[in-house]
C-alpha cells in the first residue's frame, strides 16, 4: 500500500536486522516466552500448573493468533490482556494460568529491556566493523604528509592516517560507553504491580524466599543474571535516558567524521565513494557531492535531538510510574536505534570506500609549507653565522610579501625563491626545497598511528572472537 505514512527508517535507512528486533513478531515472541517463563518458574517453585500447561503454552510459543487478538484488543482496549486472551484460545488447558500474579510491564518491560540489549549487541558490533574499517585506513595513509587544520587555517602538518586516527578515537569511547553499559544487563524480573511483590507473595503464601527465587529463576530462563533491585511498576526510565545517551553519542562522533569527509571533499583531497552511474545533481552533471556524508550528518542529527525525549519522560515520571511515557516510548527509543543502525552502515560504508588523491594533498600542503619552514631555514642560517633577530624580521617581511602575493593577486608562493635571493640567509634555492620535505614536519605522526593500531585498536579487534564482524554487510 502506498496511500498511508511509511517511515523512512524502515523504507530506506536502517538495515533488516535491526527492524527484525523492533518487529511486532519479535515483541509478542518474546511477550509468550515471558510467559512460559514464568508459568514454567511457578509450577517448579510449587504453584498448582501442570507440565502439560507449560507444554501446552511452549507449543504455541510462536505461532501468534494476530487476528484474535486485535479482535480483543478493539473490545478491551488493553495490549496486553489482548494477548493473553488470544493465547488462552490456543491454548485452553493453560489459559488460567497465562499472566499469573504479573501485571502488563512484567513482559512489557522486561520484553523491551531483552530487545533493547540484543540491538546494543548489534550496535556493537557495527561500531567494531566500522573502526576495522577506519584502522585499515589509517595504516595505509599513516605516512601521507597532509596539511593540518585549526580552525579550519592551515597549521602544522599531520599525516591522513593519523587524521583518521582522531574518528576512530571517537568511536572508541562510545565503544567503551556501550560496553560498560552492557557489563550490567538485568531485566525488570518480576515485581508486581508497584513492584512490591505482593501478588506473588500472596501466591506463595507469604513465603518471601520463594518470591525472590521466582524473580531470579525467570530472569534465568529468560537468559540473564540479574534483576533491577527495585522498581515501581516500571524499571526506573532513567535507564531509557542513559541508552539513548549512548547512541547520540555514537551520532556525534559519526558527525565529526562526515563533516571532516565533506570538508575534505570540498578540498579535493578525499572523496566518499561515488558509483559509476551515480548522479550528483539534476542541474549540474559535473558534480560530486557527499551525498552519504551528508546523510551521516543529517540522520546523526535526529539522533542527538531525540536524546531529549528519555530525558524529558524520567523526569516527569510520577510516583511508582504514569503512562505518559507509553507512546513517546514506543517511537523514540525504537527510532534512536534505526537511526543509529543507519548511520553506522553509512559511515562502514564511505570509510571502506574512501578515495585519496595524494598529489592534490601534496599540492595544498606545498603551498603552505615554505611558511612553516621557515623556522628551520632560520635556524640552517644561523649556524651559518646570521644574526637571529635580523634573520626573523627579514623572514617576518618576506613572508608578508609572499602572501600578498598569494592572497591580493592569486599568485604562487614566492617564500622560497624571496628568501634564496636574500643575500642575510646564503642558502640557495636547492638547499631550501630539499629543508621543504613533507616528511621532515609530521613530527610523531607515523609512528603514533602505528602504537596506536597496535595497542588500542588491536585489543579490540582481537576481543571479538564471538562477533562475526565478517557477516555485516557494509
């Protein structure tokens, strides 16, 4: 159909592994497994359900009756007890029991909290393949001299590996974030209505150890170790905050490298792939735009925006928990994650197919290297017997000359032949190009780039036995 809203999320940017996670099939499975769960936990801590009603829920576990319950749920008006009706139909032996002492965010929640976890794992592994990609990259260019900019001027020389080690710093600390992050994964468990417990303490007859045995055994079942300590009726939305906190910080970084990749395409120095029959304008046939970079830019900016949104919901929270975070929750987590999903794609995707035109890097960085050698054309005359301060002035004015010339008339930089035909310095024209090598003023570059491939990148890459990075598609 094409006669209502598609998002451009799920149409166009954010790959089918992540809109697989923010499915409804995903949701409700994991809804029914929940509830195996916790059917499967009561009966062996002692509540009156049947193995053939566990049986009887696993054997439908899967195959989810849609049409009855959105057949329920426009006569109830309840997700939830939509579904557990429309299980119980499939499952008449254990429909008693389905839900039993939970209330709605017992599988809302802990559903959103497994789904939440399992799109971070996928997040991280984009983040690894993205900084493969980019540390591949650095260590071939780690000796390619390139001007260097501060404030967008031209400042001392650095090399385009080490440049590019600067984006993989960055992903390298939302790399770190998201891990620390994912070092404690709990679910919600299970808490009751205000999450004191007391449906399931009165289930169990006031036995207060076997409630907490059934928080920890389903939390189990479900595949984790651990359980929010406390809740209301809801895990805490400050959680929500610190994820999507996460992904807009992985956004920022994205629009650091886009914006450095656009600037650097302005230049003519690196370009972002450009496919054979790729069309850069409707008007202009000539051109080449970053197209993807400015898509990195555009989606990275929703991201970041939408971190007001978790912000915004805990704070408003009331109590043990209003439903006014529902429907923001419901667009805005989901949302930051397509969105993310999205823009590391596009950033593995330009970074693996970067272009470098090293002469067009050569020729900016020659222009402005005569200025920045002339400290050690100065110091070459000094040992040749000049005075220092006079040598000074006399570069002070030749290099203002040379670049009235470069600035007012558009002309070459003339530093060089200017200061060989000043008789102060008695260096020749010859003796000064060969002081004018590129290499001679990268300082460290080379070598931090390799140290930092090594012992930083490295470890990381090598950590990631169990993450198939090979299996993304870029």
């Amino acid at each position: 159909m094409k006669n209502t809203y598609e998002s451009p999320l799920t149409s166009r940017y954010a790959s089918k592994e992540m809109q697989a996670l923010f499915s409804p099939d995903k949701k409700f499975k994991t809804w029914r497994r929940l509830w195996v769960a916790l059917a499967e936990a009561e009966m062996e801590l002692g509540l009156d359900i049947s193995q053939d009603q566990v049986d009887e829920l696993k054997s439908y576990q899967d195959d989810i009756n849609y049409d009855v319950a959105q057949a329920r749920e426009r006569e109830v008006r309840h997700d939830v007890m939509s579904h557990v009706y429309a299980y119980g139909v499939q499952c008449p032996k254990a429909a008693g029991i389905i839900h039993l002492g939970a209330t709605s965010c017992y599988v809302g929640d802990n559903t959103d909290l497994i789904i939440d976890y399992e799109a971070l794992d996928l997040i991280r592994k984009r983040l690894i393949k993205l900084i493969s990609i980019l540390a591949e990259f650095a260590d071939k260019y780690k000796d390619l001299p390139t001007l260097g900019f501060t404030h967008f001027q031209p400042a001392q020389p650095t090399t385009v590996g080490k440049r590019a080690c600067l984006w993989i710093q960055d992903f390298i600390l939302d790399l770190e974030s998201l891990e620390d992050f994912l070092q404690r994964r709990r679910l919600r468990g299970v808490k009751g209505t205000t999450g004191t417990q007391a449906s399931f303490l009165e289930l169990f007859d006031g036995d207060y150890e076997r409630v907490k045995q059934l928080d920890r055994l389903v939390a189990k079942k479900m595949g984790y170790d651990d359980v929010f300590a406390v809740t209301g009726q809801t895990y805490s939305r400050k959680f929500d905050s610190q994820l999507v906190n996460i992904l807009a910080g992985i956004a920022q970084s994205a629009t650091k490298f886009s914006n450095d990749i656009r600037l650097l395409q302005h230049l003519k120095e690196i370009e972002e792939p450009f496919e054979k029959n790729q069309i850069g304008s409707s008007a202009m046939a000539y051109k080449r735009n970053p197209m993807r970079s400015e898509r990195i830019a555009s989606l990275a900016r929703y991201i970041i925006a939408d971190m007001l949104n978790p912000a915004m919901t805990v704070s408003g929270q009331w109590f043990e928990r209003t439903l006014d975070d529902s429907a923001n929750r419901r667009i805005s987590v989901p949302e930051a994650f397509l969105a993310t999903d999205a823009v590391l794609n596009l950033c593995a995707n330009v970074a693996d197919g970067l272009v470098v035109y090293p002469k067009v890097i050569e020729q900016r960085l020659m222009k402005e290297l005569p200025f920045m050698a002339t400290e050690n054309i100065m110091m070459d005359a000094v040992k040749r017997g000049g005075n220092r301060q006079e040598l000074h002035e006399r570069i002070r004015i030749h290099s203002l000359a040379a670049g009235k010339i470069v600035k007012e008339e558009g002309g070459d930089n003339d530093l060089v032949d200017r200061i060989a035909e000043d008789p102060s310095f008695g260096i020749s024209k010859e003796e000064i190009l060969d002081v004018l090598r590129p290499d001679l003023y990268v300082g460290c570059a080379p070598m931090q780039v390799r140290e930092f491939i090594d012992k930083v990148v490295g470890p990381i890459l090598a950590s990631g036995e169990a993450i198939d990075i090979a299996e993304l598609s870029v």
